[in-house]
C-alpha cells in the first residue's frame, strides 16, 4: 500500500517540452526534500498551450506515474505551473474605507484587494494571481504591511495576472483527466523565482528570465513584490527549429547539436581547411550523414539569441521597470542551458546575469541540478508558502475560489 501523503507537495510543470512532476516532504526545520521525480516528453502542448486534453493528459499521467514509482506515494492532488501566450498582466489600484477606528484589519486589505480587481477585462479572459504590491494609508505610500496601522482611507497596488479562459479551462481539465486534483494554478515564472530568487534579489531589485520550449516568461521583482510580468514568443525550440533549417538536420539531431556543440557566441571563424572546426551530424534524408561546421552552428545560434535579448530589452522597457535590477538577471528554464546565452546577455545589457539552479533540497536532487527543473521545484515552494496541505484534505471547489485563494496568500503575506 502506498504511503499517505501528509507533509507531502506535488508540482507538475506542464511544458511545451517536457512534462515534470515532482514530489516533496517537508522536513525538520522545513527543508524540501525531494522524494521522487517523474519526466516525459510532453504530448498535445503546443507553446505552452494544450491542444489535445486526450494526449496531453496521457502524458501527464505518464510523469505522475513515473514520480509515484519513485516516491512510493500515491498523487492525488498538485500544484501546477501555466504559461503561454495567452498570458498577461496589468497593474491596479484598490480603494477601500477603514471600518475599525482601532486600525486597519485583515479585513480592510482583502475589501481594498477586491476593489483591485473589478477591472474591465474581455469575456474570455480569467484572472489567476492578484498580488498586491505596496500600499498607500490617507495618501501615505510605501506601506508593505498595513494591519494595525491606523487611518481613514486605504488603497492598494496590484499586479493582476490573467489567462485565456479556454487555455486555463483545458489546462485543468487535462490534469483532472490523469485524475489529480489540481491545489492552485501558478503562473510559471512565479514558481520559479520561489525556487532560485533569494528575498534580497527581490527586494534590491532582479529579473528573472523562464527560458521555456515555446516561450520566454520573465518577472521583474523590486522592492520584494512582483511588478511586472510578460511573455516573449521566442523559446528554445526556436533555436532549434532554426538549426533545422539552416543545416537541414533532423529536430532530434538538431537538438543535439544544440546543447553539445552549440553557443550562443560564435567567437572569431576557423582557419581555411581547419576539420576542427567540422562536425558529423544526420542530414534531413534516413541514413545519410554530412558534416557542418560548428562554427555555423554557432552563428545561427547566436543571431537567433540576439534577436531574443532585443525582445528582452523592449519588454523590460515597455514595463516602465527596466532601470530597477541592481541585482541583475536570472535565468532559469532549458532554454538557460545553451552555452554563453548568459555572457552574451551581460555583454549586451551590461548587468550581473546568473544561471538559476534550484538549492536548498535534500533527498533525490542530483537529477534536479539544473534551470530546467526550477518550475517544478518552485512548484513546491509556492505550496510550502502559500498553501500546503495534505492533499486528502483538499477539495477541487475550495481551490478553484479566487477569494479563497487570495486569502491563503493574505495569509503568509501579512503576520
């Protein structure tokens, strides 16, 4: 029989990629340890968003099945990750009147939260984080933690998160097809700042860059709140596709190629005759080899990578936030693992950039020592945050509540 579930945290990162999932303990002291990983190639994703809940369920199930061998725990409930083109965010003001003369309540917070959110946003579209930022008491901003704090009038900054409701709606009804109950929706570069962002990264002021299959998410992170996010069509798969193209090898190969031979810098040409610099590779037809030249390999590699920090660079401009980061960049997600991508960046930007490794685990962690897994581990440190639980106390009605959601979050925000 397997083992009960208390104590225990389950996240699913549903890529364009890879499907992971992951399940962790809360140990002595509250340490993380890992006690079992599951991961597939993911199947009916297309840029972050499902396209077949039948196939993209079934690989779902293969990775929970795969971490449930490992772990010996049966997985019925999880915290899952979501991006995509779809998202976007807004930034909102919230009012509300102090109703205790003896200071300001929780209650205040979560009336002034609400009044945030009743922006005027399309039919199709649903809000899956209200996070509020700082406040402001009887015209006094700046203010991280309100309650107790006396006054008449008090408001809020908000960063409000939405998706497309059919991408949300497909997303948790492919989960609940693998037959796992799903404890919140977070949005992926979230996740993954919970598990390679320190509290003073946040606070100084960083960004952090989710370098996934299809699309690049990134979250910008000053004064120890979120304040901005956005999405770039432009992932790893990418690179590859274009590796495809220019070197007529397979997407397999391609790949390959990619994370051995590539570079996001191509460095000075090789000498005329120079078979250093030639490598064998399949080409486009079954059973024929070719040989290309690493060189070019990088070329294509770094123009395609040049054009993504261009992308970047307008992003972080368009936020308003661009000159808030004296802690720099992060990179995290597959995408992070091509080589120099990250000395390329603080050439072109000029900042302190760094690889995000998840730290901190006990248990099985030598699979987890790379930027493609901090979504998955951050999954688990969102839940160890903001809503832990032994999933048979769980109920699918309960999580899928806004309010109950945000009062959870209120809840560890605020002492």
């Amino acid at each position: 029989m397997a083992r009960t579930m208390a104590r225990t945290i389950v996240g699913i990162d549903v890529g364009t990629s890879k499907i992971c999932t992951i399940v962790g303990q809360i140990g002595d002291g509250r340490r993380l340890n890992i006690l079992g990983v599951g991961m597939v190639p993911s199947r009916g994703i297309d840029k972050g968003v499902v396209v077949n809940i039948d196939d993209a369920a079934t690989a779902i199930e293969a990775s929970l099945e795969k971490a449930e061998r490992a772990s010996g725990l049966r997985i019925s409930h999880a915290f899952v990750g979501v991006a995509g083109r779809h998202i976007s965010s807004l930034n909102s003001r919230g009012v509300a009147a102090v109703q205790n003369p003896d200071g300001i309540t929780r209650q205040d917070v979560a009336r002034a939260v609400e009044a945030a959110q009743l922006v005027a946003l399309p039919t199709q579209r649903e809000i899956i984080h209200v996070i509020p930022r700082t406040y402001v008491i009887d015209g006094n901003d700046g203010i991280r933690d309100p309650i107790g704090m006396s006054g008449l009038r008090l408001e809020v900054e908000t960063h409000i998160i939405t998706g497309e409701a059919m991408a949300i709606q497909n997303l948790i009804r492919s989960v609940e097809r693998a037959g796992v109950q799903i404890d919140d929706l977070v949005l992926q570069p979230l996740a993954a700042a919970e598990a390679v962002l320190s509290d003073d990264d946040k606070e100084r002021g960083v960004m952090l860059i989710d370098i996934g299959g299809a699309t690049t998410d990134l979250a910008i992170f000053a004064q120890g709140g979120v304040w901005h996010t956005g999405v770039i069509p432009v992932g790893g798969q990418h690179f590859t596709n274009d590796i495809v193209y220019v070197l007529h090898t397979p997407p397999n190969t391609a790949e390959y190629l990619k994370l051995r031979y590539g570079s996001a810098i191509a460095g000075n040409p090789p000498a005329p005759g120079d078979e250093s610099d030639l490598i064998d590779a399949e080409t486009l037809t079954v059973g024929e080899k070719q040989q290309i030249s690493a060189h070019l390999l990088k070329q294509v590699l770094q123009a395609r990578a040049e054009e993504l920090i261009e992308l970047i660079v307008a992003e972080a401009r368009r936020s308003g936030y661009e000159g808030m980061l004296p802690a720099g960049i992060v990179l995290t997600g597959g995408g992070a693992q091509l080589s120099r991508f990250d000395d390329l960046l603080r050439d072109d930007l000029g900042l302190p950039v760094r690889i995000g490794i998840p730290g901190g685990l006990g248990g099985l962690t030598d699979s987890l020592d790379s930027p493609a897994y901090a979504t998955a581990v951050g999954l688990l440190r969102w839940g160890m945050r903001y809503g832990g639980r032994p999933p048979e106390q769980s109920s699918s009605d309960d999580t899928s509540s806004l309010y109950e959601r945000f009062r959870r979050w209120l809840r560890e925000l605020l002492p």
